[in-house]
C-alpha cells in the first residue's frame, strides 16, 4: 500500500479511465430502506464535481456497482457519467459479470488496457479489479483485505489509501490529484516544447 503522493502523480500520465464503486466510496455505505426496499442514499457534492471535472479533461469516468439501484443511475445520468454498470460483482447474484469483466468491456470499447485505469473500491468484490489496473485506490474505511493489496501479493500496483472517508470527499481527494498531475504534465511538455523552439 501507498500514500506516497508523487507516486501517484507519477502514474497519473498512463491514467486514461476513471472508475469507482458507489456504496462507501461514493457514499459513506449506509443504505436506507423502507418496506418499499431502498429509498435514500447520500452523495458528496465535492466528488460529483470531481468526476464532471475529470470528464472535462477528457478523462472518461463510470461506476461500477453490485446493487440495481435507481438512486445510482440518477445520480450517474445528473453528472452525465459515460460509464454505469448495474449489478456488476455481486455475490447475491454469482452470475452477473464481475467488476473486473466490466471495467475490461469498457477498456476494449475505449481501446485502452487496465493498466490505463484508476479504480476506488472498498469491499471484497473490488479486490480482484483493484489488483489489476494501473491505479487501485481505497477510502479509509476500506476492508483490510483492500487495503493489504499489493505488488508483494500479485497486484499489478500498491493501494493508494485516501485519507478521506467515503461519502465524504474521497473521490474528489484522488481526482484532484489526477489533474493536478494532469496539468503538471502537460507544463512540463509545453515548458520542453517551447524551449525547442528557442
């Protein structure tokens, strides 16, 4: 696992995908219900604006969540998200695809690899896609299972643990560094660019 920040930066430049999963990472995993089934679920502002953002970097971003939930595809279809997969990695329902199946379908679609993709999960069923791009990222309140992940045990990257907690500002926390990063890079080529021409 890593908090290393210029890390981060550093793998920003392959970053050409952003994926998160909803319920305590978008939320802080609390789900309410009535005896009508699930009624409410609270967002964060700041990650909304994080992702829209992200989009118009040109950075594709998509959730990728177990539930079926009308509240996600709402939320997903306000913030004009490109990507939203429903029922994805769910154990309740072994035979939908994984959310490592789904990210892969919209890479092929993207043309892009894993390794292209910066992924926040929080729970067993983002392990097995958190191990396989580019940028696996976590909340605090993460599984320790998540939070273990690394190259030592087969992961293509260390975990980067955010230091904010779900529903509360994590995925702004990562996407904020991604663009930081983005626009760092792109100083950096114009700076060696413009001294060529000199």
């Amino acid at each position: 696992m890593t908090n290393n920040k210029s890390q981060i930066i550093n793998h920003k430049s392959s970053v050409k995908l952003f994926l998160t999963d909803v319920d305590g990472c978008l939320t802080d995993g609390g789900m309410y219900y009535s005896a009508e089934g699930e009624t409410l679920k609270r967002f964060c502002v700041y990650d909304g604006m994080g992702m829209v953002c992200l989009q118009q970097a040109g950075i594709p971003c998509g959730i990728l969540t177990s539930e079926q939930s009308q509240i996600v595809k709402a939320r997903a279809e306000k913030l004009k998200l490109q990507f939203l997969y429903l029922g994805v990695g769910s154990r309740v329902n072994p035979g939908c695809l994984t959310k490592k199946q789904a990210a892969q379908e919209i890479c092929t679609r993207l043309g892009i690899t894993l390794h292209d993709v910066c992924y926040v999960g929080d729970d067993i069923n983002d392990i097995d896609l958190l191990s396989a791009v580019g940028l696996p990222c976590c909340p605090p309140n993460a599984r320790p299972e998540v939070k273990a992940i690394s190259k030592a045990y087969g992961a293509q990257a260390d975990i980067h643990i955010l230091n904010t907690p779900g529903g509360q500002g994590a995925i702004r926390e990562i996407t904020d560094l991604i663009l930081s990063a983005s626009n760092t890079t792109s100083t950096l080529k114009r700076d060696k660019n413009e001294t060529k021409t000199r």
